[in-house]
C-alpha cells in the first residue's frame, strides 16, 4: 500500500512553484529573438550592452533553470545570484539602447527580470522579496534614465514595467505563500491523524494484549487454585500434573533471562496446556526462539501445532508426544511435532492426508512450509519452517 | 527377579522426596534407600546406593557440575533430574559425568528405565538432552560428525531411534552407536587430565567402571 508522508504536501506544492517560475523564465528569454528573427529593428546606441546583457541572462537562467529542475530546489545563493544578474542586465541593457527604445518591450532584460521577481516571491515572501522587487525597479529605471528626459509616453511605459516588476511580485507571493500555508496546514493535519491512528492502535494492542492474559489465567491458574481451595477430590497425580502445567504456563508467560518470551512461546504454551487438560503429555523444549514474529505466522505456527497434537491424541495411540521449537540466526523458526505412536504408511493414501492437509494449507498461506514422515509403527513427525 | 537397585535422592522439596519414594515403591527392583536436600547432607550421610538422582538446581546454590564432581568422586552414578530444562547448567553436568538428564515431567516407566541403565553402567539420552545437545552453541562443544549430528536432532525432537535412523539415512544400529559416540564425547569432554593426581583418579574410575563391567556380564 502506498501511504503518502505528511511531509509531501508542503514539499510537492514547492516542487509545484518552481517548475511555474523555471517555465515563465524560460519563456521570456524568448521574445527579443523571436522579434529580431521576424525583422523587428531597434535603434541602439552600443550594441555590446545589449548583447552581452541578452548572453548573460541567457546563460544564468538556463544554468538556473537545470539546476531548479534537478533539485527542486532554490536556495539563498541562486535568488540572490539571480537578483544581482537581473539588476546587472537592467542596468546595461537600458543603457545600451538609444532613445526611446528602452522602455519597450525591445528590451531584453525587462521580461526576464519579471521572472526574478516571481521567484524572489516564492522563497522570501514579504520583506526580502518586496524589497529586490523595489531593487530591480530601481535599477530599471536607472537603467533607462537618459531616455526618461525625453518625456511623454516613456514616462508612461517606464511606470508600467516599474508596476509589472513590483506588483507582480507582490500578487506572486500572496498567492504562493497562502499556497504553501494550505499545504502545510494538509500536512499537519495528515501527520496528526496519522499520529492518533497509530496511537490508539497502541493502545488498543496493549489492552488487547492485557486482556488476552487475563483470560489466559482465568481459564487456566486461576480455575485450578479455586479447585484446590475448594478442595478439589482429584487424584494426586492429576492434580500435579495440572499444576505442572500451570507452572509451565506461567513460566513461559514471564520473561526470565535466558530467553526472551516471546508470544509465539506463550502461544506454544497454551497449545500444550490444552492438550494436557486433555490428557495428552506434551514433552515442550524451545531454544533460540526469535524475537519477533508476524501475528498471521504465530497464529499459523500454533494452529498447525494444534492440529498435529490433536492428530497425535486421535490417531496415534498414545498419550505422549513431543513438542521441540529453535529458532535459526536470521529469525527462522523450526517446530516439531512428534510422536511414538502407531505411525501410518506413507504410501497409502488414507494414512496422513487429513493431517497434510489442514496443515501444509495453513503454512503455506502464512509463508511457511511443512513436512509429514511417518511409517507404520515408528510414530509419525511433523515438521513447520518459516520462512519456507 | 533382578537384583534391588538401590538409589539416593537429593532435591531441596521434602515433598518431591516423599513423592519420589512411594512413586518407586510400586516397583519391585528398585528402592529409595537414602535421601537428603543437600549433597553435603548426603556424603556426609555415606549411605550404600548405586545411583543418585540429583535436582539440578538446589536452593543452596551450589553449582550443579561441582555436585555432580563431588559424587562422582565419591564412587556414585548420578541422574539429572530437573523441572526447568536449564541448558548451560545441563551440559556442564554432563561433562561433569552425570549419566544422563531427565525432566520431571516424566512417568514413572521412563524414570524406572533410567534408572535401570544408569545403575547397570550405561547412560541414558533422554530426548530432553539430545535436544539441549543438538543445540549447544558453545564454542568449547565436543565435535561431532554431520551423521552423528543429523541422529542427534532427529531424536531430540522426540522421535524414536528407528524413526530417527530413517530420518538420517543410517541403519539402526549404527545410529545407536552414533548416540552412544555423542554421549562419550560429552563425558570425555569434561575430563581433562590436569596433574598426576587427576590421572590416577581417571584409571581408578576407568577400571572401576571395567570392573563393574566384569560383574554384571
């Protein structure tokens, strides 16, 4: 299942962001060409000034543009870069050009300069991208200075690149911060939600868990003391036997020091303590049990057990079987299942069917695999392995 | 009719000892001659038994391979018997030179057997100890041949030895003498010859082991 982090919805809508400013620079880096391709001519006063303010943008925003795009990223360094490049260009490119012509849409560092502004919205919205927006006014209009002598309808379009290049960004980083701001706001939401759900599933497991033990005792130790306090009329022997169970139980319920209990142990335990009750002796021995096992593989191991102990009680003619667990270094688990009964022919196919079957399906849906071996008169083996 | 086996006790659970002595009582060849909660208890006691059947873990903590050291040395046949099957403590005693291990868990058929073979000389693999064998980690662990291991763990798990023997591809017989190998490994693992001393102690159990032999055959 593909579950979305928190952390992705500021990350994507900033992603988002910067693949809009890495167009909108591309894409006006092209009017001047394509005017000077289609024929347009401009009066210019020193050709140098234009053409290396063009060449410079150029290369800086192409540079930008790779680098936005393979990072996803804008830090300090590239907006500042960008500021001051965009200012350099203002200023050389309105210098370069003659009277009248640098306040038109013929000069190439106008557009471009737009875009810084754009993105100096998106990462230092307000005061930082208020003021390079007001910089690169500035250097806009120191840029075509000479010509604003001139009058008239300059004034006017000189006004209106000033307003582009600080009213742009100024509605780019309203509009970017409250995107980022929802963004966040999602993701907070998502991380809290998130946070309660594996709480409370915490929570539930525990008192599950508590629960669970509860029952265990009360079915079990604590039905068996009530019987004795009552003066329960069992044989000696029966009672001791119990009791050993119960001490069995209890034991592999507690953690001691040689091993970790695990709940595959005190699952394992409950099987035995079942079959005790119902007079099968169960020889259990574990070592190196693993320390974590999925639930759906714990359920699957000792609901095998169950069944091959139930088997033994059933069909094997005898009251004693043995129940041997170790655990490999890499987290396996082996567990045997074994009697000294009258076995069955392997070669018939009545003999273990049953048995193979309610079992092998049951491993082999948890990831596991199981083996039968039997033969007439030698008792009959039943191994389980996870993983297979 | 076999001769009586005559057996000592040693466990810290007055009760178990009561227990243990009428358990026994139902069979003929064998009686509880002496019983004592310590071992001290016990040498001090010099009671005239075969074998010993000895708790592993005693209240007065001391040290289950020692115990054993003690009344090996003082001539006796000693039988683990425990509640808890504590696999450390169980290896050192046998390479102590117990003669075997079992849990209380068993019936009174399977204890009488033990018994039996350890007072005629042999030992006794239980599965229980096949399974902390088959197990045992130690770095220090006699080393056994893949066959000898491939018997060992099919017969910890429960199985019997024919079963076991098939399980590992080998004949019955050679599979007994696999186990019987195991066995001897551990005891001999656990009888170094340090000093001169030590050596003179190891011909005088050897040949008292012979001797024994030479009686019972």
């Amino acid at each position: 299942m593909l579950r979305a982090t928190p952390e992705d919805a500021p990350a994507r809508t900033f992603g988002l962001l910067v693949h809009m400013l890495v167009g909108i620079r591309l894409v006006q880096l092209l009017p001047w060409p394509i005017a000077l391709a289609v024929g347009a001519r401009f009066m210019v006063a020193d050709p140098v000034l234009p053409l290396t303010s063009y060449a410079l943008q150029t290369v800086w925003s192409l540079f930008y543009a790779i680098r936005a795009l393979r990072t996803g990223t804008l830090p300090d360094w590239v907006v500042t870069t960008d500021v001051l490049v965009a200012a350099a260009c203002l200023v050389m490119s309105g210098r370069g050009w003659a009277a009248a012509n640098g306040t038109s849409w013929g000069n190439s560092a106008v557009y471009p300069a737009i875009g810084v502004a754009l993105s100096t919205a998106v990462v230092w919205w307000p005061t930082r991208a208020v003021a390079a927006g007001v910089s690169l006014a500035l250097c806009y209009v120191i840029g075509v200075l000479p010509e604003l002598r001139t009058g008239g309808s300059i004034i006017a379009s000189t006004a209106g690149n000033v307003l582009s290049l600080v009213g742009f960004s100024v509605v780019a980083g309203l509009i970017s911060s409250q995107l980022m701001r929802s963004a966040r706001t999602a993701a907070a939401t998502t991380a809290a939600m998130l946070d309660a759900r594996e709480r409370a599933a915490a929570q539930r497991a525990r008192y599950e868990e508590r629960q669970s033990q509860y029952r265990i005792l009360h079915d079990t130790v604590l039905s068996t003391l009530t019987a004795i306090a009552r003066g329960a009329d069992y044989g000696d022997r029966q009672l001791r036997g119990r009791c050993a169970a119960e001490a069995d139980l209890i034991r592999s319920m507690i953690s001691n020091d040689t091993e970790p209990t695990t709940s595959l142990a005190v699952e394992l335990a409950l099987v035995v303590h079942h079959q005790a009750a119902l007079g099968l002796r169960v020889h259990c021995q574990t070592a190196d049990m693993p320390g974590e096992l999925p639930p759906s593989v714990i359920a699957a191991l000792a609901g095998s057990c169950r069944e091959a102990l139930n088997n033994v009680a059933k069909h094997a003619g005898t009251d004693e079987a043995w129940l041997t667990a170790h655990g490999g270094p890499g987290g396996e688990i082996t567990i045997a299942v074994v009697d000294r009964g009258r076995g069955f022919d392997p070669r018939s196919l009545t003999g273990g069917l049953g048995l193979d079957r309610s079992i092998a399906a049951r491993m082999i849906e948890a990831g596991g695999t199981s083996f039968v071996d039997s033969e007439t008169g030698q008792g009959t083996s039943v191994e389980l392995r996870w993983p297979k | 009719m076999a001769e009586i086996i005559r057996i000592g006790a040693i466990d810290d659970d007055r009760m178990l000892l009561d227990g243990l002595r009428s358990w026994l009582c139902q069979l003929d060849d064998l009686r509880v001659i002496h019983v004592a909660t310590t071992v001290d208890a016990f040498l001090a006691a010099a009671a005239d038994v075969q074998v010993v059947l000895l708790d592993l873990n005693l209240r007065d903590h001391s040290v289950p391979a020692e115990n054993v050291a003690l009344l090996r040395a003082a001539g006796f046949r000693v039988l683990m018997v425990s509640a808890i099957p504590d696999p450390e403590h169980v290896l050192a005693t046998v390479e102590a030179g117990a003669a075997g291990y079992i849990t209380k868990d068993n019936d009174l058929p399977t204890l009488a057997a033990a018994v039996r073979e350890v007072a005629a000389g042999g030992s006794v693999l239980t599965p229980e100890l096949a399974f902390i064998l088959s197990r045992d980690r130690r770095p220090t662990r006699p080393r056994l041949s893949p066959q000898e291991q491939a018997v060992l763990t099919a017969y910890a798990k429960g199985s019997t030895l024919q079963a076991a023997a098939r399980q590992a591809g080998v004949a019955y017989g050679t599979a007994r003498a696999y186990l019987e190998r195991v066995k001897r490994k551990y005891s001999e693992a656990g009888r170094p010859t340090h000093t001169k001393l030590d050596l003179a102690n190891r011909l005088r159990e050897d040949r008292l082991e012979l001797d024994n032999l030479g009686k019972e055959t």
